[in-house]
C-alpha cells in the first residue's frame, strides 16, 4: 500500500500529497510521470512527479473531475490502492539552451517544477511566465523563487500580475530578452498558442502532453498524439515532446472524446 | 452404438449478446462422463503429442469415467496448473483434439471440455493438493504474470526457489486478465487458478515495471537474483499506419479490451473508466482478439458490428468455436476487403474506405494471399477496433542495450537464455503474439534450463 505521509491544500483547485512509494522513487527522474489508482475500483490516472526524497513521491493534482476529486478525499494515514512508475522518457536536457523562459499555466505549474529546477540545477538562466485564473490559482511560487531569476505573473482576472494571458507577457519578454528555449506546459489551447508565438519570435518549445492514458506503458495506444505527421505515444515517448509538429487541434478532440461521460459521473457519484 | 460428441450447454445467443456471462456453461458430470466414454484410451495418444504441455489425456479421462474427478485433477495438474484456463481458451482444433483419433472418421473426443469440467470441479470443492516443497533459499525474478510468468514460477517454486514475480499492472494474469474478455473467461477462474500459485509460496508484486521501477541490472547486482525469467509478453499493439488512424472513435484491441476486462467500463458509471463504441462498429483482424472485440462491442450495444477480414472466412485464424459465437451472436463478417483509410469530420471517425480483395497464390502460411483489385468499398462507422496483432513491448530492451531482439523486436533465445547470461524468456515475447499453453509450455521449459543454469554457476 501507498502511504500518504503528507498533504497541503495549495488552492481551493489544487492539492499537494507526499505519498510513500519507494519503488516508483527509486529510479525517478525529472520529466517522469506515474499512475495512481485510489481505490480497488478506481481509474487509474497519470500524474507528474514533482519531487522524491528516494522513497516518497510529491504529486500536485487539481480536482477536475471524478477521479481527482476521489483522491482530494484521503487523507495523512490513508494509503492509496495502487501508484507506479516511474513512467515516460526524463526531460531531454537541451544543453545548447542557456536561458530559458518556463510558461506555467494552472496546475502546468506542477509538472513544469521539476524540468525548470534540473534546467537551474545544471547551471542555466531560468525565468518564469506563471499564469492562472486568480492570484489564488498561482502554485508552487515559493519553491519556483528559490532557483528563478525572474518571475513574471499572470491573471485572468487581474488579481495579481498583469491581466490576462501568459503569452502577453511571455511577448513583451521576447522584446527585451533573448531566449534559446521556452518550456510551455498548461492546457492543451494556452501550449498552442505559445508554439504560435514562439515560433514567431524563433525560440523553441517544449511542452508536456497530457492525453488521456490508461496503462501508460505503450501497450493500449489511448495517449498516442500526431507529430510532424507521425504517430507517438505519449506515455513512453514523452510526455515532454519539441512542440511545433503537435497536432494540437487532434489532441484536443482526444482528450475531449469522454467529457459527456466525465461530466455524468461527476454529477451522479459526487453531487450527493 | 456410436455416441456422438455432446454439445456444451451455451447461453441463447440473442440473450448473451446482451449480458458479460460465460457464453459455454461447462459440461456436468452426466455430460462429462458420456463424453469421456467416447475416448479410446489409445496406447499411443495421439492427442498427448500435439498437446504443448504432453497431459495424460486418455488418462484423466478414464479417471473421469470412473467418477474419480480427484484423480482426474491431479493427473492434469502434473502438466499443468491452469486447467480451467485451458480447457476454455486453448485453440483445441488444431491441438490436441485435432490431433485426436476420433476426428478421423467422425468427431474428436472434447477434451478441452472435459478438462474444463475438470477445472471447475477442482475449484468448486477447493481441491488442494500439499505439496512438499524443500527450501534452497534461491532467489529468482519472474517479469510478468502472464501464462509464461506463472507457469516458470510454479515449475521454478516447485525445485524449492524463491520465486518473486514482478507484474507491471495492477492486476496478475497478463492478458488473461486484460485481453480475453469476462464471457469467455470469467476472472473470477483467473484468480482462483493464479491462487493457486500463490498458495505454494510464490511471491507476487504488482505495479512493478522493470526496466522503469527496477532495471535487470538492479535486480541481478542489487537485489542478488541469480536469474530472471522474462514473460512479458506482446502488449505492444500493430497499427495499420493507414492515414486518420488517430481519430476518436479508433480503438487499438489493447485499449478497447483493457477498459473492458481490467476497468470494467461495461459497468461504467459503477466503475469510473468510460468506453463509447457506437452503432456501427467495423472490427479490423480475424484473430481471437478481433473475434472478442466484435463480441465485446455487440454485448456494449452496438448495432452494426462487422469483421473486415483481407482474406475468406477458411482463413481466419481464430479458435473455432469463437468463429461459431461470433456468428451466432450476428457478427457481420465482411471478408476480403482490406482497410486503406479513415475518412472524418471534426476530427471523429465517419468512414472507413476498404479496397476490395481476392486470393491469389498460396503464401508462406499455406493461405492464399490476399491481392489488390484497386476497387474499394466504404462503410459508415462511428468506432473501429484495430485488432491486427501485437508485438513485444520495448521497455525491458531499451533499459537493457545488452539485450539481444530480432528486427520484430522479440527476444532471441538460446534454450531459453538470452543473450545475458542467467536471464531467460519465453512465451509471447519470444514467439510474438501465440496461444496461452505455448507461453505456458514455454515458461516450464525455461524454468528447467533456469534451474541448471543456478546448478552449474553455484559458487
Ligand atoms: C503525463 C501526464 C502528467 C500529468 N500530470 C498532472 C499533474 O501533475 N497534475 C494534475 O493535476 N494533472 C496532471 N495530469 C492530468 C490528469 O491526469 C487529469 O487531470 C486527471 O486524469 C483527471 O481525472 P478526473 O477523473 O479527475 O477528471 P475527468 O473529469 O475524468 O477528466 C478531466 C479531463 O482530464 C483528462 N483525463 C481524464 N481521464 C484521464 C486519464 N485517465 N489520463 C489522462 N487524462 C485524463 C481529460 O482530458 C478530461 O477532459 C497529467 C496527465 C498526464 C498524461
Ligand atoms: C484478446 C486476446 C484473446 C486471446 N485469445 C486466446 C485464446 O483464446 N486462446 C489462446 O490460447 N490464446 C489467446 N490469446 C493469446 C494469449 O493470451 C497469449 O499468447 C498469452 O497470454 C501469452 O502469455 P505470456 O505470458 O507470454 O504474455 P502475457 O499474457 O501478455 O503476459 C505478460 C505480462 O507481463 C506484464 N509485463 C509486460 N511488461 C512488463 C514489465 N516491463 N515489467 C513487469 N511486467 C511486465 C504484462 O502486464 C502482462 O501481465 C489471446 C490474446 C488476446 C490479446
Ligand atoms: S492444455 Fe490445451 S492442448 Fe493440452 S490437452 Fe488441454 S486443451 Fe488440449
Ligand atoms: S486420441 Fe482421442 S481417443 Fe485416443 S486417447 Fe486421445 S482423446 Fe482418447
Ligand atoms: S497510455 Fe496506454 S499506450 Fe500510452
């Protein structure tokens, strides 16, 4: 069983858990991503590795939907029904990039944490775009201010930073920094129109898919994305993937294929 | 006076295809015992030799006519710990039964029924059988808990070893769990029978990937095993790399079936994992595992399913009693016609074009070879099942460089080594995509080349 060490509610969306899992942590690797499953009925969904001390794991999930909601409901002392990994390609360091803009985008922020940190870690310039709907849905700031040069915020509702889009403000840096690399992750809409933007300004990206997966070792073919006309899966090819051949549209209608069913189940099992 | 084969009790086909029961009810002992008069009790079997793990057939069926199932089960569980198993999914036609006397003249005798019936006597009244195991304290790593993985680690367990199987998903049983659906075989059979092993001593981890969570080398430096069996199978599945493939709507078998039988998405929203298949279903493939989507589809609501086959219906190399289900349950099988793109809109499937087929010289496989005509069909569709065959997964190989595979990326092997010395395979990840009691056969064989192997390279 997977014991839950520790637990802090960063915003009334998002939550962070330390979870004992001494088998996933033993190889873990920035970039890596594992599966957990809360109960012996449950879905088994993906999420980022955030940090691990070698024998506990650090996930940081928003409650979207059914799934995540189950897993906001235990508690320090309960234990989770299944957890592996570690899963996915690590982050492809790009050892040519000397400084990098990460652009966070909502929960992005969690599986943007450990790449940004390797990037500092290694000895590379790193800012940071973050983004979010308020002030309160910007995460993981404190531990971002401990390795960034730079951090610029961003707000839908102007409650903190400027009002508006990461991509405005990561624009007005390109006009005055220069950039080898962006590292894009958020939903699906804001990491294509980062790639729009950077490709403009002649900077690359990196982005970290999150198409729906099941087993996440390449064996049903669920998590698989066209890039540059060729079929990946996600799961053991990425997540994190050099993001201008992405067919975001297609990813999209993907991830998008079960909402009917995502949103009956919410209403039924958790509106009780 | 000639007894003729006795039928299997099955569920009515327009009440099945609606419901995730067992389809084949099994034999009673009335049937079974009838049937079992029939065998000769050769003195040269025929049925022994084509059978992959050699059981006494003649010999457990006389026990059955004797009424001493006991002694029926145990004479089976010499050969093989899965008899339940078996005796359902096992191709029999072309094994053991095809093999059979009897099917000169007329009918084979059904012996997969009969060792089902036997299976399923031994599970009902917990048949047990002690067996003395005498410790040496050496410990050995299964990869995989597939028909491969058990059946070495049962072998292995049995010569005294330590025996830890590493499984990947959360549940054991490899695709006898997430591959062959609940009507077909229920999995409440599965995990009585992989009970079994565990009963003996047999140490089983879940949600363990090695080449992830833990390397061969961690395992054979760190973890001090003094040699792997790798059965892990063929999980990775074959794309037609036709053009649309990615659309919604298109399932790989792996993924349709998975959230099937390891998710339960028939039961969907009691368990949370969704699946959404539409009312005209085109299934691609005539395998077991196209036969067993075509049926899971039907049995989630589908109007319309239908098998796009590229060659005759002679040629479909499913188990035949799959055929004759699928049949009787109104699958549509369309045959001789080969799928050559995905048509949408808005990014979900609508079309599948298909150009239309005919045989031409016998191939490799004794078959006739489908041949191009350059004329072409095409069905409306809301989904499709891509169920076209599998080949191993590459995680193991590309933690491990030193690990030797052909161009299909299956693992060659030397008496079951390959080429690191103390670790071994077998099974689907050997052969690619085959049968249950090969993988099995297999994963017995290798545990005797493991265990002279640890004999010879004692220090
Ligand atoms: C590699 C990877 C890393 C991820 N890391 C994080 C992370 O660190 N923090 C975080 O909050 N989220 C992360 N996600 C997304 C997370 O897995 C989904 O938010 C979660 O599965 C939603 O489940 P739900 O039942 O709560 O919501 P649902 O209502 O079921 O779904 C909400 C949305 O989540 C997506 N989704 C649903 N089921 C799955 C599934 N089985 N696999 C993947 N996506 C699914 C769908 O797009 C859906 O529209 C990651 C996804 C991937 C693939
Ligand atoms: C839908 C379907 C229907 C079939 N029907 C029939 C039938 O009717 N009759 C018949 O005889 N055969 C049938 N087969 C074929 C048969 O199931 C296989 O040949 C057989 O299961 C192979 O056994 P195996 O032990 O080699 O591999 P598998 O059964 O594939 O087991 C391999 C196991 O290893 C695990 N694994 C993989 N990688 C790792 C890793 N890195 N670390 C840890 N664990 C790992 C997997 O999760 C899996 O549990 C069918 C197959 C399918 C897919
Ligand atoms: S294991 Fe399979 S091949 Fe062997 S006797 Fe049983 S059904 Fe026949
Ligand atoms: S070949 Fe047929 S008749 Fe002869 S022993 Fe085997 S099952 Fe019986
Ligand atoms: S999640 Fe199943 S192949 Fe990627």
């Amino acid at each position: 069983m997977y014991k839950i060490k520790k637990k802090q509610i960063l915003n009334k969306d998002v939550e962070l858990m330390i979870v004992e899992a001494p088998m996933v942590a033993k190889n873990a690797k920035p970039g890596n991503f594992l599966i957990v499953r809360v109960d012996d009925k449950g879905e088994r969904i993906p999420l980022t590795i955030v940090e691990t001390n070698g024998v506990d794991v650090t996930i940081i999930y928003q409650k979207l939907g059914y799934s995540t909601t189950l897993l906001s409901k235990k508690e320090v002392g309960d234990s989770l029904c299944d957890v592996v990994g570690p899963l996915g390609q690590p982050t492809h360091i790009r050892d040519d990039a000397k400084r990098i803009l990460g652009i966070a985008g909502g929960v992005g922020a969690a599986p943007l944490f450990p790449q940004l940190k390797e990037y500092a870690r290694l000895g590379k310039t790193v800012d940071l775009v973050i983004g979010g709907r308020t002030k309160e849905h910007l995460i993981l700031v404190d531990k971002y201010k401990e390795f960034c040069e730079n951090i610029y915020y961003a707000t839908d509702d102007g409650s903190y930073g400027t009002k508006g889009f990461v991509t405005q403000v990561a624009e007005s840096l390109y006009q005055k920094n220069k950039y080898d690399l962006s590292i894009a992750i958020g939903p699906l809409i804001m990491m294509k129109n980062c790639v729009l933007l950077n490709k403009k300004y002649k900077i690359k990206t990196d982005v970290s898919l999150n198409p729906i997966m099941i087993d996440g070792t390449g064996m049903c073919g669920n998590c698989r994305v066209t890039i540059n006309g060729e079929t990946k899966f996600a799961c053991v090819d990425g997540p994190d993937f050099p993001a201008e051949g992405i067919d975001f549209e297609e990813l999209m209608a993907r991830q998008n294929y079960y909402k009917k069913e995502e949103k009956h189940i919410c209403k039924l099992k958790l509106e009780k | 006076m000639k007894i003729d084969r006795v039928k299997m009790p099955v569920q009515e086909p327009n009440i099945r295809n609606c419901n995730f029961n067992e389809v084949a009810l099994g034999l009673d002992l009335q049937l079974a015992k009838i049937e079992a008069s029939r065998c000769l009790d050769c003195k040269n079997p025929r049925c022994v030799k084509e059978c992959p793990v050699n059981i006494d057939i003649p010999a457990f069926i006389k026990s059955i006519k004797e009424e001493n199932i006991e002694e029926a089960y145990f004479t089976i569980y010499k050969s093989n710990i899965l008899p339940s198993i078996c005796g359902r999914v096992c191709p029999q036609e072309k094994q053991c039964e095809g093999a059979c006397i009897l099917g000169i003249k007329s009918e084979p005798v059904s012996i997969g029924a009969l060792e089902r019936f036997v299976g399923d006597y031994a599970i009902t009244n917990n048949l047990k059988i002690e067996e003395c195991i005498i410790e040496n304290n050496i410990k050995v790593a299964i990869v995989g808990s597939g028909p491969a993985g058990i059946a070495c680690a049962v072998s292995l367990r049995r010569l005294g070893y330590t025996v830890d199987i590493y499984e990947a998903l959360h549940e054991f049983g490899g695709v006898l769990q997430y591959g062959i659906p609940e009507f077909r075989l229920p999995k409440s059979i599965v995990s009585t029978e992989i009970n079994k092993a565990k009963t003996m001593g047999v140490n089983f981890f879940k949600n363990i990937i090695i080449g992830k969570s833990i390397t061969i080398n961690q395992l054979l430096n760190e973890y001090n095993y003094k040699s792997i069996f790798l059965g892990n199978g063929a999980g990775l599945p074959k794309s037609l790399g036709l053009k649309g493939e990615n659309l919604t709507g298109i399932y790989f078998a792996n993924e349709f079936l998975t959230r099937v039988n390891l998710m339960k998405a028939n039961q969907f929203p009691e368990a949370p994992t969704p699946v959404r298949i539409g009312q005209n279903v085109a299934i691609v493939g005539g395998g077991n595992v196209a036969m067993d989507a075509a049926r899971t589809a039907k049995r989630l609501g589908a109007k319309n399913v239908f098998v796009l086959y590229r060659r005759d219906m002679n040629a479909l190399p499913a188990r035949l009693e799959e055929v004759h289900h699928a049949i009787e349950e109104e699958i549509d099988f369309r045959l001789l016609l080969n799928p050559v793109e995905f048509i949408g809109e808005n990014y979900q499937v609508k079309q599948v074009k298909c150009e239309i087929m005919e045989l031409g010289e016998k191939d490799a496989s004794g078959r006739r070879r489908p041949m191009p005509t350059n004329k072409f069909k095409t069905f409306d569709i809301d989904s499709c099942v891509i169920s076209i065959g599998q080949s191993p997964n590459p995680i193991i190989k590309k933690a491990t460089p030193n690990l030797e595979v052909d161009n299909r990326g299956r693992v060659i092997v030397n008496d079951y080594q390959t080429s690191i010395p103390g670790v071994f395979a077998g099974g689907d990840v050997v052969t690619g995509a085959a049968t249950v009691i090969l993988a099995m056969g297999a994963g017995k064989d290798a545990a005797i080349q493991m265990d002279k192997y640890i004999q010879t390279n004692k220090d």
